[in-house]
C-alpha cells in the first residue's frame, strides 16, 4: 500500500521515503517492510526543518511534542491515542552506590506510560501510520506488553484489536491484554512462530484490514522507541549522558535510541559528544550478547529459555544493527543468568522504590556485570533504561507468600519480627 506525494505530506510530517538499511534501496511511504531490492528491513527516511527546543518544549506532556520528528501528521497530538511518554528520569542515587558507582545514575522508567511498558510509545506512532494507510484493525505479535499496548490503543481508537502471543506467556499479561475486549490468540509456540505466523497472515482475505504495529508497519513502530532518547536528552537539559544500558529483545530500542540522539546532535539540539552504548540480554535468550562477545557480525538464531519472556526473541530483527551501534560508540552486550534477573530486580525496588518487569532486572544485573568486567565506567553519567512494570511479571520473584510473618494480632509479636530481622 502506497501514497500519492501529496497524501504523503500531509499523513507522515516530516517522512519522505522508507530506505533499507541493508542496500540504500528507495521505497515509497506505505505497508511495506522488506526492501524489494535485496529483502533488508526498511526504516523510515526524513526531511527534517529548522527544529528548536523552544518548539519542543511548548509541545504536550507527551511523546507528541516530538511530532515534527516523528512520521506523522502535525496534528497527531489531537487524535483519540493514549498518549504516551514523558516518563521520569529517576536520580538513582541508592542504587548507584550499591553498585559502587561513583557517578551519576539514572533510571528511565518507562513503567510509567498508560500500560506500562515503553510498548505504548512504538504502538502510538505506529497507529498513528496505520490510519494514514487505511487499517481499520490493529494487530501484532508479541511476547506480552506489546499486546497489551495494541489492545488499549485500539480501544481507545475505536479499533478492534488481534494479537497473537505464544501460549506460555505469564498469565498477568494474558489477562491485562483481555481486559480490552479484543482478540486475544494463543499460538503453541515461542514468538518467533507467532511473528512467523503473522508475516503469512499479511495478504491473506481474514486479515487484509490488519495493521500488524511490528510486521507491516514496523519501519513506523521502531520510530517511538526514538522518544526514548529524545526524553533522556531532554531531561538531562539538553546533553547526552556518558553512557547508557538497554534492555534487547530485537534490538530495535537500542539503535533507536542511538538514531534519536544522533538527529538531535545532527539538528543543534544537543551538543556532539562521544557516549557509549551497552545492550543487556539474558543467559537463556542471548544471541546478539553471544555474537558480540564473539566477533560475529551475523546473529544465530536460538530458542529462547528464560524467565525474561518481553526479552525471549531468538531471532532478533534488528540484532545486526545493535552490535553495529555497541561497537561504533565502544561499548558492549552482556548477558545474566535468570537468578541473577531476579536479584536485578529486587535490588533496583529496595534501593529505588521501583518494581521492574524481568527486562528490568536484566538491565540492572547486566549493569552490576558490565561494571565488575571493567567495561562500564563506574565515575561516567550512566542511564539505565527500565521498560516495564514489574506487577506483569510477578510470577518471576514469587516465593512462599510474600509474609515476614503470620502473627497474632499483639504488640509483643510486632516486636518480635522486627528483632528478628526478618
């Protein structure tokens, strides 16, 4: 599906044209996400004007105030979406000096967005492409959040919503994404079956209607994990940090993250600086980890057997690219057992007060990691970015009941639990 250039300027802003990332190959704005050249993954290509922080901080408490480098229309903010972003970049004092950081560190919550998890920022945008071109539903693969994202947004939009997930998800997300009445399809398998499966379904007559937010639209989709970095460097008064860690799934939020900050040097928004890029996986799902540490420039496929299910992609799209991006800016990807996520993410609640998702307790170990390897500098300006909300993964650091104690109800006893120690 594809637009007259007139159509083109008034639904995609500031997008001129996709490009594959593979070969340079031209494609107009449309479904499309294959080059036809050499079948690379296409992304999105801009023609961006004078862009001034002045304009951006006039804009909505949301991602929306990045419209203008954004594919879509300059009157997005006003359309029925959930309207993400503008999450809190939390001074994570407590945290840094149980790691031995002598620097200054950040967490990026994006637990705060409407379903919490970054999912709503790529779903948004995406969306957003999908009316332009005409879907009147909205679907997906995904490992959890990403369908729990489709589905409040289509509600919102007044969409139907279908997202195919694999059976074995945790039952908080299944149960969340069902709450909005959409289709919600188990498939027996991991997700790179389902995503298998929803690239077939694309052309076929029970789905030509279908948006899918990371198949068909995915150049659109992987453009809202660029907010995440405009946020970072908004947030930090216009500046890039030392370095940063981020969690990879297909790899996408990571050299989004690092495209982002690169147009806003590129635009005179930030200052040019030299800063560094590390991605964080976990043991049982580790193939970009692995062909770093490996030299390799292709990534291996694997089957994907971990407690961090929103990071169980054993084919990772954009796996290439984020070895690319770690390289480039001297940086690495590290890889942490499942109990070494789950002290992650107690550690980051009892210093920070903030419960991540299992995404986030990779982060934060592979942090510890990376800093006890001597590839994190523990004096640099360091952000962690924490995508999700740890109340959809509790199953991940459930054990007995959760109780100090079960007492009668008498002070003595209080007292007595509390001499304890626990």
């Amino acid at each position: 599906m594809t637009l007259t250039a007139d159509r083109v300027g008034q639904s995609f802003g500031a997008a001129t044209h996709l490009v594959c990332r593979a070969c340079g190959a031209h494609a107009n704005l449309g479904a499309d996400y294959s080059c036809w050249e050499c079948f690379g993954p296409l992304e999105v290509a801009y023609e961006f004007g004078d862009i001034t922080r002045e304009q951006i901080e006039a804009g909505p408490l949301s991602l929306w105030r990045y419209a203008a480098l954004l594919p879509v229309p300059a009157n997005v903010a006003e359309s029925r979406n959930l309207a993400p972003g503008m999450t809190r970049l939390h001074r994570a004092d407590n945290l840094a000096k149980a790691l031995g950081m002598t620097g200054t560190l950040w967490v990026k919550d994006d637990s705060g967005n409407p379903t919490h998890s970054f999912k709503d920022r790529v779903v948004a945008v995406a969306q957003s492409a999908g009316i332009q071109l005409g879907f009147t539903t909205l679907a997906c693969a995904s490992t959890g959040n990403l369908a729990h994202a489709v589905a409040a947004a289509a509600a919102r939009a007044g969409q139907r919503s279908v997202v195919l997930v694999p059976s074995n998800l945790e039952s908080n997300k299944i149960q969340a994404t069902a709450a909005y009445n959409g289709f919600v399809i188990g498939i027996d398998g991991n997700y790179d079956d389902v995503n298998r499966l929803c690239s077939e379904l694309i052309g076929e007559e029970v789905s030509a209607d279908w948006g899918f937010v990371n198949v068909n639209l995915r150049p659109y989709y992987a453009e809202g994990s660029k907010t995440v970095g405009y946020e970072i460097a908004e947030q930090l008064g216009w500046r890039l940090p030392d370095q940063v860690v981020i969690p990879v799934a297909s790899g996408a939020l990571l050299t989004k993250i690092d495209k982002g900050w690169r147009e806003f040097v590129k635009l005179g928004l930030v200052d040019g600086r030299d800063y560094r890029v590390f991605g964080a996986q976990a043991t049982g799902c580790n193939p970009v980890s692995t062909a770093f540490a490996n030299g390799l420039d292709v990534i291996r496929p694997v089957k994907p057997d971990t407690i961090a299910k929103s990071l169980a992609i054993g084919n990772p799209a954009d796996g290439p690219y984020a070895l690319d991006a770690v390289r480039r800016s001297n940086g690495a990807i590290g890889d942490v057992s499942d109990e070494e996520v789950v002290e992650g993410i107690r550690l980051l609640a009892e210093t920070e007060g903030i419960f991540a998702e299992t995404a986030g307790g990779v982060t934060v170990a592979v942090t510890r990691k990376l800093l006890a390897e001597g590839k994190l500098d523990p004096a640099g300006e360091t952000v962690i970015v924490n995508t999700g909300e740890g109340l959809k993964t509790l199953d991940a650091i459930s054990s007995g009941t959760g109780f100090s104690a079960t007492i009668s109800p008498s002070v003595d006893l209080v007292a007595e639990v509390i001499a304890s120690g626990k």
